[in-house]
C-alpha cells in the first residue's frame, strides 16, 4: 500500500501540481492592483542590493539615497521613514500629529476607516469621523458638519483631516481641491494628512509632479505607497513641514516598523524612481482602467458609475453575470445592494485580459437574455 501511494505520489501529482502552477502563474484578474507581482526592474533592484554587509536600521548607501530622491520630489524640508505596510504608514503618520482627545475626518470610503480594522482607534486612541461623499472626495462642505464642540472638553476636538488621493473610488482631487481643504484646515488649526497609497497614478492622471499637489498645496504629512505600482513591500511616511516629525523614530519603533534590514526598502524606491518607472507602471494601468471603460462603455446592459481617472472602473451589472465572470477574472463588489463592483487594473494589465472580460461579458449577457 505504502508503495502505490509513494508512486502516485511521485507521478500522479508532479503533473497535475505544475500544470495548475503554471495556470496560476500567468492567471490576472481585476480584483486589486497588490495582487500584481513585482516590476523586475524592482525585483532586480533588491537582488542588486543584497551584496556583502550593510549598518542596519537604515543607516546604509541605499537608505541614504532613497531618503535623497524624497528631498528632491517633495522638497528640502521632507522627513521620510519608511516601514513595512499602508496601514502603518496612515496610523503612525497619524499619531505623530494628534493626541488621542483628537479627531481625524475623512470619507467614508477611506481605508483610515473601512479597511484598517479599527487601527486608528487601537494605536492612537483618537476618534475617526466620516463624512459620506458620492465620488470618495471631501469637500469642505461636507467636513463643516463635524467643525462643533471646539474647545470644550465634553467633544474630541477635530485635529486633522484626511484624504485619499486617488481616492478609493478611483476619482483623483485637483489641485485646487486640496488647496481649499488645505486651506480650511490651517485656518482652524488643523493639519491635512493625505493616503497616497495611489499617488502615483493621480500623478499621471494629473500630469503634474508630486511636489505640486502635496507640498505646494498645503498636504502636512503624506503616505506615500509604491506596493500598489510594482514594488514588492514598504511604505513611506513624509512629513512635509518642519518640526512634525520630532520624537518619531522613537514612535517608528514603538510600532514595530522599523525594519533591521531597511536596505531592501531603500533600494526598491530606488528603482522605483529611475528613469521615471513608478511613471510608467502607473501610466500603464491608468491608461488599461480608461481602455477598459471605453469597452463597457459599448455595451448598454451595464453602467459605470464613476469618473474613471485613475486605475479603478465601477460598475453596474447583473450580479448572477458578475459571479459568472469571477470564475475567469476575480474582482470585488463595491455595493451589493445596488450589484456594484470594483475592478483595478495593475501595472502588468494586459490588452487580452481586457478583451477576454468584455467577450465573457457579452456572452453571460446574452446567455441570461435568450
């Protein structure tokens, strides 16, 4: 018995093992732009830097100059730390800048409230106020509801605002956008934090560099993410003003973000800024986002919902169509109450994947009509 099992071990399951390994392998879907690989230049960046011994904890050539090219996009006055996740970079940023008697609004969308698992409330103890929005933008309006019980102890005191940009809706602020929310902020003695976990493809779809509509436009702390562009791992918080970031590499450590071997950090921001290639990654899906509207557009069973101005489609179709489709090309609902969904396209979205949703759209449509 033991003999047959070992056979079938070693011949039956090799087979079956690789083939469905290779299907997953060249296998892409619309469900989120993290579940991409690596860019190889990327990829080749982290093997270049894994040569002989380097100081740990950041004091290395790579960190150095990665925390360099921050300077030159985003200014002389930037502090940059890196650390290992999105919701790391959002909560410490955050807990540099407030006291747990503070308040943070933002969107209901937001990942500060819909998708870090309460982690704001955890770390910081401070209290996070939403403001519902149709596009995943605030507005001043929209935030004035909140602005009450100021100086009087009974309230959390409202202490920062936070936006996303490109917001989770795939929508992206203009300049004078955040100039206004900036604006509103400063003048009652609050700070603008911005999630830029998608910067990089609001700065392709407003062609303009990052400085323009962080620094220069009043944004105090930022989360600058590149996972969602082609890098492997790690995250930076930039602090964009002076005095900020006092006592935070003591805040780093505390929560557990402090990598030993930073360099792999480090040199993935290197390659990700040479030659402009976190531009063109994000200038690739944003452009598969917009040639993938274009073809639902074409076909009048289904509804995008929103401005397609970054890597995010929305849509409206039939839900018994859309479960089909996810056998093929796995992405996420957006609101089930209303059959809405998410599809993002990543930095290694191809032309066929495109094609091949819209025909399995087609015919589930066509199947679900006769």
């Amino acid at each position: 018995m033991c003999l047959i099992i070992e056979d079938f071990l070693n011949e039956a399951i090799p087979d079956t093992f690789i083939k469905n390994l290779k299907m997953e392998i060249n296998k892409r879907g619309f469900a989120s732009d993290n579940n991409a690989g690596i860019h190889p230049d990327i990829l080749q960046e982290i093997i270049s830097s894994n040569n002989g011994h380097v100081t740990g904890y950041g004091s290395d050539v790579y960190t150095e100059g990665a925390l360099k090219i921050f300077k030159e996009h985003f200014g002389d006055a930037t502090e940059t730390y890196f650390v290992f996740t999105g919701t790391a970079a959002n909560v410490l940023g955050l807990s540099a800048i407030t006291r747990s008697w503070n308040s943070v609004i933002t969107a209901s969308t937001a990942h500060l409230e819909g998708d870090e698992c309460g982690a704001p409330e955890k770390f910081i103890g401070c209290k996070v106020l939403v403001v519902d929005t149709p596009d995943g933008k605030i507005t001043t309006d929209l935030i004035e509801k909140h602005m009450h019980g100021i100086d009087f102890e009974h309230h959390s005191q409202p202490g920062v605002i936070s936006i996303t940009q490109s917001t989770e809706m795939g929508t992206v602020y203009s300049v004078s956008e955040i100039k206004e929310i900036a604006g509103f902020a400063h003048a009652r003695g609050m700070l603008l934090h911005m999630d830029g976990a998608r910067i990089a493809n609001a700065a392709v779809s407003l062609n303009m560099p990052f400085k323009s509509f962080t620094t220069d436009a009043g944004v105090d702390v930022l989360s600058f993410g590149g996972t969602k562009n082609g890098m492997m791992f790690g995250e930076s918080i930039c602090f964009l003003k002076p005095g900020l970031s006092a006592d935070f590499k003591y805040m780093r450590k505390q929560g557990m973000q402090l990598a030993s071997k930073m360099r792999f950090i480090s040199a993935q921001y290197l390659g990700y800024f040479r030659n402009d290639l976190w531009r063109s990654c994000a200038s690739h899906s944003n452009a598969m986002a917009k040639k993938l509207a274009d073809k639902l557009n074409q076909v009048p069973e289904v509804k995008i919902t929103q401005k397609v101005q970054s890597n995010g489609v929305f849509l409206i179709m039939p839900a018994d169509v859309a479960e089909e489709i996810k056998k093929h090309y796995f992405f996420y609902p957006w609101d089930e109450k209303r059959s809405e969904w998410r599809l993002m396209t990543s930095w290694d979205t191809q032309d066929e994947d495109i094609e091949n949703f819209v025909t399995i759209l087609k015919n589930e449509l066509k199947s679900i009509n006769h």
